[in-house]
C-alpha cells in the first residue's frame, strides 16, 4: 500500500466498507432467492431490535399476513415458516444500517480530526449521499411488491442494485486514489488505445449487471435453461412476442434474458481485446496484473453464469454469480484507474 501513514486509516475505512456493500448485496441476493424479501411490511430509517416474545413474533406475522404475498402466495404459512424467511431480511436491513454507522461515524471523526478536507470531504460527502440513497430505494422497492402484486418491480430492483455498484465502485475509486497517490510506479508509456477500450467495457459490464438485475426480478433466469442456444434456438420466438418490440427488452422474460446472455459474449471480447492490448503495451507491473485477474475473472464469471442458468438458478449459484459480478466490476474499476493515474502521470 502506497498511502502514507495518516491516510492509510482513511484506506482501511473506505476499503471496509466497500466489503460491507458487497456483503448486503449478497445477502440481498440471498434474501431474494430465498423469497424472503417481502417478509418485513414497514420500515424505520433507525431500525429496531427483531421480536423475541411470542407475541412479538405473533404481532410481526400478523402483519405480514396482509400482505399480499401471504393472501395469494403464502397462506399456508404457520409461524415457524414466516421466522424461515424473516431473518435474511431483517439481516439485509441490519447490514444496511451497519454501513451507514461505519461510513458516518468515522466521517465525523476524521472531518474533526482534520483529516478530510478539499476534493477528498466532497467526495467523501457524495458517498455518504450515496449510501441515503441506496437507503430509500431499497425501501421503494419493497414497497411495489406490497401493493397488488406479490413480487417487488424489477426496475425498482434494478436501480437500487445499480445505486450499491455505484456506491461501491466510487468509494473504491477514492480508496485506489489514496493508495496510489506518490506511487513510485512505472507511468504508461504506450497502451494502444487501451482506455477507450476500458471504458467501453465498462460501460457493457453495467449493463449486464443491470440485466442481471432485470433477470432476477422477471425470474427470466427459469426460461429455457439451457446452453448455449435458447431451447431449439439461438434466439427463441418469445424474445419478440411483445408489442411495441422494444419492450420485450425491458419487461419481456425471454428479452430480457436474450440481452443479459448475448451481452455476456460481448464482456468476454472485450475484456480479451484489453488484456492483448495490455500484454504489447509499455505499462506498469500493477496494471498488467490487473489486467490478468480481469481476464482470469470474466472467464470465472461467464462459466458461473452457464451453471447459474443451465441448473435453474439455485441459491448457492445465484449468489456466487452476483459476487463474480462485483469482482468483475471491481477489476474494471481497477485496471481503468491505472490508466488514467498512470497516462495522466506519464502525459
């Protein structure tokens, strides 16, 4: 770690709690998978401790036996099967407050200590603003599934999905601007165009996490399971069958998992573009490293994927291909960095 001593703290808070995100999305693709998401019909911003007396219990289930889940999906629940499903939400809530207490008490400990001043306390603000953000939206998400239907909106899932990768991605940002601010590294010399070529994988390695989330809000990971043709096809009737023909591609299942399949052969090209062209560059160590756990990682990604789709989406898979996901996107957000601190450094 390049950081010197009285950033290396800063370091290690931002770093921490780019692990606690991971872990809530985790635990929210657990929390999904096991259909527990709904389990929980209100919200304080605060939190409060789980029931622990039977009628506590008995309180918590009655509400949640006027939700629409329970009415239409679940009215066979006793007790014990509603606690089953209440814990991964209660804990994806606590994790949610958990970072908000660590990015904000430290915060405030540093801005009076002085540490965090200029571009760094702005920067440090918009992710504290980030962090609210994800807050609410993971709330108006749960609450479109307790309406009518019993199964929150896949755009809502989307965004608040999208908002923890953005969240992630700028406090890790911040934590590589710190480590390597002084670095003794090599600069780039020459990277043939290497940049242009990170930002567009950039830009295809969000949208296939945005369609990652599409898919497991629609359920479109249980159309034709198969690999690699859709059933009989390449592309199967139904990515077509709505009208107008764009939204098959945004509320269709068979659109919706057509893009997120197809899109993840696009990843591969080009994270393989990028890596021969950082193999021919003059670059740094660190940037070449990095560029071989991303090609290490899309590949890993890709074949959890397969399995992922071709076994129906199970729990231990399904959570296994989101967290190749914020490792691939982690290892973008690293590789492009050097870039840009190293070019900047050697322009």
């Amino acid at each position: 770690m390049k950081a010197g001593k009285n950033n290396r703290d800063i370091v290690i808070w931002l770093l921490s709690g780019c692990l606690l995100i991971w872990a809530m999305v985790v635990v929210g693709g657990i929390t999904r998978l096991t259909h527990s998401g709904l389990s929980i019909v209100n919200w304080s911003p605060f939190g409060n401790f789980p029931p622990h007396t039977p009628e506590q219990w008995q309180a918590a289930f009655s509400a949640y036996q006027t939700s629409p889940e329970f009415k239409l999906v679940n009215s066979y629940f006793s007790l014990n099967d509603f606690k089953s499903i209440f814990w991964w939400e209660y804990i994806h809530r606590t994790i949610g407050r958990i970072i908000g207490m660590v990015f904000f008490v430290p915060f405030l400990w540093f801005l009076i200590k002085g540490k965090v001043k200029g571009t760094l306390l702005v920067k440090l603000i918009a992710i504290l603003a980030l962090g609210g953000l994800q807050g609410m939206l993971g709330w108006y998400m749960v609450k479109s599934g307790l309406v009518n239907e019993p199964r929150v909106s896949h755009l809502r899932l989307a965004a608040h999905l999208i908002t923890a990768f953005v969240t992630f991605g700028f406090t890790f940002w911040v934590a590589l601007d710190i480590i390597y601010s002084g670095s003794d590294d090599e600069a780039v010399i020459e990277t043939a165009g290497a940049k242009k070529w990170a930002y567009t994988l950039l830009f295809f390695v969000v949208m296939q996490i945005l369609y990652g989330a599409f898919t497991a809000g629609l359920r479109a990971g249980q159309f034709d399971p198969t690999f690699p043709k859709m059933g009989n096809y390449w592309i199967a009737p139904e990515v077509t069958a709505l009208t107008p023909w764009w939204t098959n591609f945004v509320n269709g299942i068979a659109g919706v998992q057509f893009i997120h399949r197809y899109n993840a052969y696009v990843v591969v090209a080009l994270v393989l573009v990028l890596w021969f062209k950082l193999r021919r560059a003059k670059s740094s160590v660190s940037l070449k490293r990095g560029a071989n756990f991303l090609a290490g990682m899309v590949l890993v990604q890709f074949l959890l994927g397969v399995f992922t789709l071709v076994y129906s989406v199970p729990v231990v898979l399904g959570v296994l291909h989101q967290t190749g996901a914020f490792l691939l996107f982690a290892s973008v957000l690293y590789v492009l960095h050097r870039l840009n601190s190293l070019q900047g450094r050697a322009a």
